[in-house]
C-alpha cells in the first residue's frame, strides 16, 4: 500500500533507518578482529567472530520476510533497533569478563543480536520504501537503501576506531545502545503500512525464482566479505597502518557509483548492468590481492566497492519483477540471505586460507568468486524471461 508522502520524504524514512542500524553494523569492524587477537585467539577465531553477526542475519531472514508480508515493515524494524540494544548490553558485558573464552562467547552473542537487528531492518527498510514509492521506483529506493548502508559503514569503520580509543569495549557498547535508541525515536511516530491481503506465494516458489539470481549475488558478495573480514589483519601484516582507510574508500566508492548509474539498470537493464559491474569489482580485488603498498590496496578497495554496488539493485530488480507484490517482503528477504550465506562462509574460509597461505591469498579467492559470479550473470542473459 502507498502513502500521500512525497518520494523524498519516504527515501529519507526508508533509509535513514538503514543508515542507524548499519552505522551500528560498522562500528566493530575495525576494531574486533584486533580485540580477538589481543585475547589469544588465531584469525580463524577472528573471521568466526565477524561472521557471527552472518550467522544470525541468515537465521532471521527466514521469518523477516514473512512478517512484513503479514504485518508491514515498520514492526520488524522496531524489533530490530531493540536487538540493537541488547548488542550494546552484551558488548559492555564481555568488558567484565575476564576468561577468554567467555568474554569470546559473550562478544559472540552481541554479534548474533546485531546481526538480527542488521536483517530486520534492512530488508524492512527497503521493502516500506517500494510499497510507498511503487514497483516502478525499486531500483530507486533499492539504490539509495544501499548508498545509505554503505556510508554508515564508511562512516562507522573510521568511527569504530575513534571511539574504541577513546574507551575501548565500554565506548562500543554505549554507542551501539545510543544508536538503537535512536533508531527506535525516527521510527516509533511513523504510521505502520501492510501490503494487500491476497494469496501470498509459498516459501518454496519464491526461492525458486529467487535462486539464479541470489546465487550470483552470494559470489559477488565474497569480496565485501573478505575486505570487512580482514583487511585491517591483511594489513597488520604488512605492516601497513590505518586499515580503516580502505573499508572508507570501499564505501565512499560504493555511494559514488550508486549516485552516477542509479538510472542505468532502467535503460540498459538488470543483466546487462550486473555483467559490467561485476567485471569492475574483480579488477578490485585482483589490484587487492597483489598490491605492494597501502596506498595501491586502498585503491583497490575503492574499484571493488565501486563495481560491488550495482550488483544487488542490477539483480534485485529483477527479482521484484518475477513475483507478485503480496510476496515481495519475502522475495527481497531471500535475495538477502544469499548476501549474508556469502559472508557467513566467507569469514572462517578466508581465515583458513590466510593462515596457511599468505592474508593476500583471500582476495585473490573473492575474485574467483566474482569471475563465477560474472559466468552466471552470462548465463542467466540466455535464459527467457519468466511470466507470473
């Protein structure tokens, strides 16, 4: 159902939402693998630690999706910023925690309470904005959904560091307990929205349409997750300082090639835009896995964010148009679980491979991952479309 507001009006509802609950999402990045370190455990631990959040988000999508479908967005973001909460709470907890091992599991689980808080109002998010601004306009809120989460993360990683000097565990949790009270204050006043009471698709013929087009999503998505997993540890290896740098230069690039080619998928379409996109991001990550200095990774980082970020709204369009609107909460649900299945795995099997090879070797890995992705997306150009 759509409302009287005017399309600014909902993309600034819509996405300021994403952008309180991903600035959460990027304050640890920075900062918790080092933690992990300090506390005595190997970089597989590190990758696990990251991909907890992964984890969670996958388990949520499940029912995410669903509830919007019954009940509209603006419940599952409320439920949301109050896990975000309860991230706070167990951060500031494991600071009292003085076995490794339990201050890990306590870290653990306000990880898993973000990741929840990550998949309830994202997808929420992004699915009130094209039920306010229309099927037409997906790719227009999909976009900006995606700008808004890519500079608060850009903006979190550097602030992460910022207040993790400042005060360390007890700093982190208190600024993850302000931004879930603050996301609960934008969302509370707004009036709730349901889509159409009308026979939804069942679970199983949405992911069938969904599949082709999440699988090469999920290849693509390895590269964010090796840069979030382990760029600061790749470049502590080098001995390479402010790590932070190259997840800013991923987001700002992200935003800046959202902001140029929001319009292409509309004229050329989703395939098409996907292919060129996904062509970017490998170069990225092959100038990554082979840079000789800080300066050449950032820029690598750069060209992957810049070809990673047309690859979801390319994709996602195409996924709104192959399933009726009763069932679009959980079709865009489920394109987002391939994003969070790709980063859940991506942590401890780049963590593997760093430790027995070198902590370049895991981009040279994602870049596979995006030259699979690109022979999928060539595929799918073969393919007919589907009529609902």
């Amino acid at each position: 159902m759509m409302t009287q507001d005017s399309p600014a009006r909902s993309i600034f509802l819509c996405a300021g939402c994403t952008a309180l609950a991903y600035f959460a999402v990027g304050l640890p990045l920075a900062v918790l693998p080092g933690w992990a370190l300090k506390l005595g455990f190997g970089p597989v631990m590190a990758g696990f630690l990251i991909s907890a959040q992964y984890v969670a988000t996958v388990l949520s999508r499940i029912v995410v999706g669903p509830m919007i479908d019954r009940s509209g967005p603006r419940r599952a973001i409320v439920l949301g910023f109050v896990c975000c909460l309860g991230a706070g709470t167990t951060t500031i907890a494991a600071l009292w925690i003085t076995a490794p091992m339990a201050a890990m599991a306590v870290m653990m689980a306000s990880r898993i309470l973000l990741g929840f808080s990550e998949s309830l109002v994202s997808t929420s998010a992004m699915a009130w904005g094209i039920m306010r601004l229309g099927a037409r306009q997906s790719a227009r809120m999909i976009s900006w959904n995606g700008i808004a989460t890519y500079a608060a993360i850009a903006g979190g990683a550097p602030a992460g560091v910022w207040i993790f000097g400042l005060g360390g565990v007890m700093a982190l949790g208190i600024a993850l307990l302000l931004l879930g009270a603050g996301g609960l204050a934008f969302v509370w006043p707004q009036p709730a929205a349901r889509v159409p009471a009308a026979r939804r698709w069942p679970m199983r013929t949405v992911f069938g349409a969904v599949l082709p087009f999440g699988a090469a999503l999920a290849m693509a998505t390895v590269g964010f997750g090796v840069i979030t997993s382990f760029v600061t540890l790749y470049f502590n290896a080098f001995g390479w300082g402010d790590a932070w740098m190259a997840l800013t230069a991923f987001g700002c690039a992200f935003i800046v090639s959202r902001l140029l080619f929001v319009r292409s998928v509309a004229r050329h379409g989703g395939l098409p835009v996907s292919a060129v996109f996904i062509a970017i991001e490998l170069a990225g990550l092959a100038i990554m896995a082979s840079a000789p200095s800080a300066h050449l990774a950032i820029a690598g980082a750069a060209v992957t964010g810049f070809g990673f970020a047309m690859v979801f709204p390319a994709l996602g369009v195409l996924v709104i148009e192959r399933v009726p609107e009763q069932s679009r909460g959980t079709a865009l649900s489920t394109f987002a679980l391939f994003i969070d299945v790709a980063l859940c795995l991506t942590g401890p099997l780049a963590g593997a491979l760093a430790q027995h090879a070198t902590y370049a070797a895991p981009f040279g890995g994602a870049a596979i991952g995006a030259g699979l992705a690109l022979g999928m997306v060539a595929l799918l150009m073969l393919r007919p479309k589907p009529a609902l």
